[in-house]
C-alpha cells in the first residue's frame, strides 16, 4: 500500500534509536520491557517500527519479525540496520497479518500518532492468536504546543492516558498489566546544582576521564539498568550520575500496558 510519508524526522535525524541504545537508560529499558515478551520462532509485529531497533533485537532472540511504519526513510533504515525484510509502509488499522496469527505486537511511543487509536487496538487484536499479546508504551505527559514549535513536521495529535487505553483494550483483550517507568528525582537543590555542572561540561568531562566507555553488547548486558517490584512490575531508572541517597522518590514518565487475548 502507497502511504505518503508525513514523517521526515529520520530523513533529518538518520537510524538514531540505534544510538539510543548505547546511551540512553530510558530508552533502553523500554526495549528491554518489550523485549521480554519475546520468544523465539514466534510471529512478533512492531507497529511504527521506526528505523528498526526493536527488530534488530527481538530478530536476534528468534522472533520471526514483521515491521510497519508510515516512513518510507525509516522503513528504509529499519531493513539496514536490522536486518529484516518482511518491512511494510503503512497503516495500524490494516495490518499485513493474518487473523488470529501473531504472537506479539508491540506500539512504543505511537499510540499518540494514530488518529484511529481504537481502531488499531482492535485490528491488533483480530490479528493475535489465542495468548497472544499487545504492548502499548507511550509517555504520560507530552507537551504537544513545545513539541510543534521544536519539530517541524510533528503529527502527535493527542496524548492519550492509561486509564482510557485500559478501557479501550479490555473490549477485545483482557488487561494483564499495567505499570510504569520511572526516573529518579533529586533531593532538594541537588537537581538544581547537578544540572548546572552538566550545562557547564564538568560532569561530561569527569564522565571521560573516569568511565572507560563499552561497547554496543556490553552496555546492553552488563549494566544494571532497572529494578523491578514484585507486584506492578515498575521499572525504576538509575541516575545517570546521583548515588542512590541523594535520591528523593520516582516520577512516572512512560506507562506500559499489555493485553492478552483469550
């Protein structure tokens, strides 16, 4: 299906999720989280697959992978960087599977950009088989006017909250989790104060001197990203630089939802 490609954020930005992954905790602990759903020889589907950093990995856990986006660049880089072939320009609401046929289908920080969101939900649920699972991972506050001014060609309509899209999924699937990432906030003053020292440099600056950098596999399996609770199964991100006392609580910053389709 031709699909007129209304993102241009990769054409400008090149496969910069895969970079992400060396660097970034947050998103790394969301393809992680996404990640643990996977299971080799099952038929995964990666709606908004964007330059094909969830593919590469669920690929290398022996998920047989199906991409779709509306960007023909990044449809284009998801097939360089990942490897997968089985890539599509298109739409949620008419997804290139079978009914009753998908293992996983995975939605990270799309939900917002679907104009038909309820529809999508209930293609994705036609297309699972009995088991079978959808994740759905969008942030909990956008500011859609800051986000417009600062991207050009932004298309987030609207932001959608968990309580709605619980509401939505449980029509076709039943709820099977809900939970949330969260990052650390400061004690009083130290934000203030460790944000200072990053805008000048200093704490860039004692990163190189005393952090021996690693390598893409080694970030990946070796540092210690999250935490976990026993029962809502939060995430809970480290500080990319404050010890664990000067932490005050955790902020919810992204939610995740699984349904599970009887």
């Amino acid at each position: 299906m031709a699909v007129k490609n209304t993102f241009k954020k990769y054409d400008k930005s090149g496969a910069y999720h895969h970079q992400l992954m060396t660097s970034d905790p947050f998103y790394i602990a969301k393809i992680h989280k996404a990640l643990s759903f996977v299971t080799a020889g099952g038929l995964v589907c990666d709606v908004g697959c964007g330059d094909g950093v969830f593919l590469k990995y669920a690929k290398a856990a022996g998920a047989d992978m199906v991409g779709i986006d509306t960007s023909e660049e990044g449809i284009k880089l998801a097939k360089e960087f990942s490897g997968c072939e089985n890539l599509h320009i298109g739409f949620a609401h008419e997804l290139p599977l079978e009914n009753d046929s998908t293992d996983l289908i995975v939605m990270i920080d799309v939900i917002n950009y679907l104009e038909d969101y309820s529809g999508a939900i209930k293609e994705a649920a036609r297309k699972l088989k009995s088991g079978g699972k959808l994740i759905i991972m969008s942030p909990i506050d956008v500011d859609l006017k800051e986000e417009r001014n600062s991207i050009d060609d932004s298309w987030q309509s609207h932001v959608c909250n968990s309580k709605e899209l619980e509401t939505i999924i449980a029509k076709d699937m039943a709820v099977s989790e809900v939970s949330f990432i969260k990052k650390p906030v400061l004690k009083f003053g130290l934000s203030f104060a460790i944000n200072i020292l990053i805008r000048s440099g200093i704490i860039n600056l004692l990163r190189t001197l005393l952090i021996r950098p690693k390598s893409e596999t080694q970030t990946n399996k070796d540092t210690p990203i999250t935490t976990k609770t026993d029962i809502q199964q939060d995430i809970y991100l480290k500080h990319s630089f404050a010890p664990d006392c000067l932490i005050k609580n955790h902020e919810s910053i992204e939610f995740v939802i699984v349904g599970t389709k009887e």
